[in-house]
C-alpha cells in the first residue's frame, strides 16, 4: 500500500490526482478538502476480492466501514461494486439508505443501539444485526413479537492483544465490546436463538485498528474456529464467520501496513 493515490503525479510544478490539477479542485471547493481517487479505491477492492478468490476455498466478502467515510456519493460508488458495508448508528444507515445501498449487505454494529435504532434496521431490511450484549438481547426479543423475522450475528470478545495504540485496541477480553468468548458467549448465542423469528447468521469479532502484524489475525482465526465447533457440538449452525476489519494503512512514510 503506497502513500499516495494510484494517480497522484507532480508535474509542471503542481501535484494532479486523477489528472486533475489539485489547485484548481481547491479554487473550486475552498479548504479543507478531501479528494477521493476512484481508480485507487476500486483497485484495491479488485485485489481484495482477486486475492480472497485465489486462495479461500469458500465464499468471501469484503466491508467498508462506514465510520471512516459515509456520504451518500461515495457510498453510491461501493454499492454499484457489490461491497458490503459496516454501520454503526442510526444516522449512517439513513445515509447509506439515501445513497440507494442495498441493506442486504449492510452489517449494523454498535455496543448502544437505541430500540429505536434497531427497529429501523428491522423496518429497512437490514441483513445482518450484530448484537454486542445481553441489553440488546433483550431489545431484541422485544422487538420480535411485533416484526416476526430478525437477522442476527453476535460480536465476541476474543481476549487478543493486538499490537496498536492503547485507544483503538477492541479485542482484549475485557473489552467494551461484545461477550467474552467462552461460557459468557455461549449464553449469549443461546439466548439469541431462542427467541422466535430471529435467524442467527454467525459470529464477528474485531481487535483493533491500524494493525501491521498479520499474526493477530490468524490468531483470531483460530479462536473463531474454536468457537464455531464448540457451537456446533451443540447442533447450531455458524453460517457466517465475520473478522472485522482494522488492517494498518499508510498515513505517514514511517507506516509499514501489511502487502
């Protein structure tokens, strides 16, 4: 991963992205000013998918987080490119529905989701709801005597140490997010399925951002994998198995973000 835009190029002493002189794109639109390459944000999405193909023996998808950058035109874009995106409020689900995302292929996270938040991801059609407590839980079985089907995964707490700063660091077992994994999680998955109309989809868990060692992450495989057996001994069926996201990206040249 580079520094720079695919199409980023100095010449006649002026930096161009996309072959658009970046001077003039600030004469338009004033300062501060965010410029998106599109060339750049499908070629990485293509060797995500290329490489998921080439060496996963099964189905894959790939998210964006809607946190980092949810504006509807931005989101038109990953939509026509069958991506899957991550929401975590209310407020990101009403963008992504304006922008026309098909709600099929949006996760709605979040450690505090208001009922209210909840019913409008049932309402809209939202395919994958990731419970992150017992409150919820709750919310939940509530909500399902009035809606019928709810489509649900849980978010575990994997008791991983990932190697990034102390704020963004989210899958220590202590964590604020999700059930701990082991009894505390195995309650939880029980509890969910239980409830009539909900349709448990699988597990997600994730430890962190801006993450160079790819290490962690085969350690949460296996935790993951430990955790889909031990469910499975009891006759649930784990469909989807969701890593979160959090691989280290170049923000300064000193950054060395996983090839």
């Amino acid at each position: 991963m580079k520094l720079y835009p695919q199409t980023f190029e100095r010449r006649d002493k002026s930096c161009y992205i996309g072959g658009i002189r970046i001077k003039d794109l600030v004469q338009r639109y004033s300062t501060p000013l965010y410029i998106i390459c599109a060339q750049t944000v499908k070629s990485r999405i293509n060797l995500f998918k290329e490489s998921f193909k080439k060496y996963l023996p099964f189905e894959s998808r790939i998210a964006f987080a809607g946190k980092s950058l949810c504006v509807t035109g931005f989101l038109r874009k990953l939509n026509e490119m069958d991506m899957w995106l991550d929401v975590v409020s209310g407020g990101e689900l009403y963008t992504a529905i304006k922008a026309g995302f098909d709600t099929k292929r949006i996760y709605f996270h979040g450690n505090n989701k208001s009922i209210e938040e909840l019913e409008f991801a049932i309402r809209t059609g939202v395919g994958n709801i990731v419970v992150d407590g017992f409150s919820e839980i709750d919310k939940i079985k509530e909500l399902s005597i009035k809606y019928g089907y709810i489509p649900c995964m849980i978010r575990i707490s994997p008791g991983i140490e990932a190697h990034t700063h102390e704020f963004i660091k989210t899958g220590k077992i202590d964590s604020k997010f999700g059930f701990p994994v082991g009894e505390n999680a195995l309650s939880a998955v029980r509890e969910l399925i239980s409830i009539n109309g909900v349709e448990f989809k699988g597990i997600h868990a994730h430890i962190g951002s801006q993450i160079f060692d790819p290490k962690p992450y085969k350690e949460l495989v296996d935790i993951m994998f430990d955790f889909t057996k031990k469910l499975r001994d009891e006759g649930i069926l784990v469909k989807n198995i969701n890593l979160g996201g959090g691989f280290g990206i170049m923000y300064t040249e000193d950054d060395t973000p996983a090839s």
